[in-house]
C-alpha cells in the first residue's frame, strides 16, 4: 500500500521516519518551499525535528495533489487546519489516520468529523497514544492505539502499515475514547506544567493528574467514549506521558506561565503548536452544554485569558471538599 504523511513538523516527521524504517516509500506534505528542499536533498528536518536523519526513501512534496492517490494517509497537521487540507485535496477513496489531537475551534468537532466531512469517502482512523516525536523517529519503543471506525477489517488494512518491532499498535473500535483521550491531555499537560512553573512539587502534579483523568472520564462518556479506552494508552498512558515532561509542548507552555510569562506573550512566539491552548476554550463551552464539570480545564483556560496562576491555583484548593468518586468533579 502506498502512504503519505500531511504535515512535516516533529510527529509528521517521526511518522515518516518510523513507516519508512521497513524499506517503504513514504511521501510526506509539507507547506514551506524551502522544508520540501531540505528533506529531499540533505534528508532532515531541522526547523521541527533536528535530531532526526530521515532515510532517503522519505521524500517530500508542497503540491497536495501529488498526495491524492495514495492509499493510506496518517493525517498530522494541526488540528484547526486539518480541514481545510483535507478539502483541498483532490477526491479519492482512502484510509485517513488522524493522528493530530484537538477539537475544532468554533465548531466543537472532534477530527474525525472534521475528516468525514473535508474528505467524503475515506475510511477513518485514529492514531493517539504517549509519543515524543524524537524519540518514535529514534526507534525507540513506543505503544499506541490504533483506533479504526470500520473495525476489524479496517484494521487488517492499515496496521501492517504502521506496525513496526519498536511502533506497536493495539486496537480500538473507540474512535470518540482515542480522540477524547489525546484532546483532553493537552489541556491537562498544561496545568501540570503551571504547577511545575509554580514549584507546587511532585505530590501536587501526581493529584493533578488523577483528578484531570476523572474529568477526561466524565467528559469523554457523555460523548459515548468507553471507560476502558481512556484507561488505555490514548488516555490515561498519554496524560501521564505528557503531564511528566518538558518535552511536551503543552507541559512547557504550562511551565511558562507558571513562572510568570504572559500567555499572549508565549503564544505569539510559539512556531510550534500547543493544541491544548486552542482546545481548552472550547473543551470549557462544550463541557458546560453537557453539565460535565472539569475545574482543572477551566482554570487552564483562565489562564490562558490571563488570570493570575497564584490566584486560579488557590480557587482551585478551595474548593468544597467531597467524595472523591463524585461525578459532580
């Protein structure tokens, strides 16, 4: 089967780097003229993934025509700009591999939605799981769900395309679970970084993480998510990854303005996306339409509109104490 990566930052790359590690061609998509240059004649990355050397059968193209009838497509530009690539695509039957994390700024869509209806025809999936892009195009081990809309025989398809000794993927039926699970980990990612901004130490950002999981829970099963999928890898194993590292956009963003920098400040001299600032605004509006609390996105999103983090961390301690199985939060 042939295959393509849309989008050539640091996952896009790393994907490349990991399906074309069998022998395999791999085209990927990339928006700069001068990336395109580079990938093709010196082989790497260097704006978005600089520690990687890509073997020469990853080539690169800007034209997305060039990408129309590939067979298998892992779908890793930003979230908010998923879309309107996908419909500037030519048609063609396809598997599409979403592997970008994020809900649709304005409109509340989870990708694969996105997906469905930018590329009519195609076949979804989902890609998510605990992965640093520098480390999955090092070949190092990694664990991922791979979550196919059109179960078992979709599967069959597109995980011998992705399958590697170190790239292990494990099935799902659950596409909302695998979505909702790399969503929501970006917001979350973020306030355990504010809390290491903070100096709030090890016990505070271990509580965080389990009381952001209980909101990731609630919120994904009263969209139909299964419990059991955001226990796996695509939740729970994802939110520990990246509530532990500054190799994590999101934790660093987070860590940023724990230690004082102004949230306007950091997004506008950011080159690299923080998905979870652009889902934690709608994350909050969508939550709050369903009556699902989740204090711990909310003061993300506090932050982000520049609320003191001293301030939103001790609204947060003071809240009434309760049973820490409520479903209230």
């Amino acid at each position: 089967m042939s295959v393509g990566i849309l989008g050539a930052g640091a996952w896009g790359t790393a994907l490349a780097q990991m399906v074309a590690s069998d022998g395999r061609d791999v085209l990927i998509w990339a928006r700069e003229d001068e990336l395109v240059e580079e990938i093709n004649s010196a082989h790497t990355n260097t704006p978005f993934l600089p520690s990687a050397k890509l073997t020469e059968n990853v080539t690169a193209t800007g034209d997305l025509a060039d990408m129309a009838q590939l067979d298998v497509l892992l779908v890793v530009t930003p979230a908010q700009h998923m879309g309107s690539v996908l419909a500037a695509m030519p048609s063609h039957p396809r598997d599409l591999v979403l592997c970008s994390k994020g809900i649709e700024a304005g409109t509340g869509r989870l990708m694969n939605h996105v997906a469905r209806d930018a590329a009519p025809g195609s076949a979804v999936a989902v890609l998510s799981g605990p992965t640093f892009a520098h480390e999955v195009a090092a070949g190092l081990p990694t664990a991922v769900t791979l979550a196919c809309s059109e179960g078992r025989e979709q599967w069959e398809r597109i995980a011998p395309v992705v399958a590697r000794p170190a790239f292990r993927p494990y099935y799902s039926d659950d596409v909302t679970g695998a979505e909702i699970g790399g969503a929501v980990k970006n917001v979350l990612a973020i306030a355990c970084g504010v809390v290491d901004g903070l100096g709030l130490g090890q016990n505070a950002r271990a509580a965080l993480i389990a009381r952001g999981y209980a909101e990731m829970l609630r919120f994904g099963e009263s969209l139909g998510a299964r419990a059991e999928t955001l226990a796996g890898l695509c939740g729970l194993g994802d939110l520990v990854l990246t509530c532990s590292s500054t190799s994590s956009r999101n934790f660093s963003l987070g860590k940023a303005l724990g230690e004082g920098q102004s949230a306007q400040d950091l997004m506008s001299d950011r080159r690299t996306v923080a998905e979870g600032a652009h889902t934690a605004p709608v994350l909050v509006e969508l939550a709050a339409r369903r009556g699902v609390a989740m204090p711990i996105v909310t003061a993300v999103y506090d932050l982000l509109k520049g609320d003191d983090p001293k301030a939103v961390v001790e609204d947060i301690l003071s809240r009434p104490l309760k049973a820490e199985q409520d479903s209230g939060a």
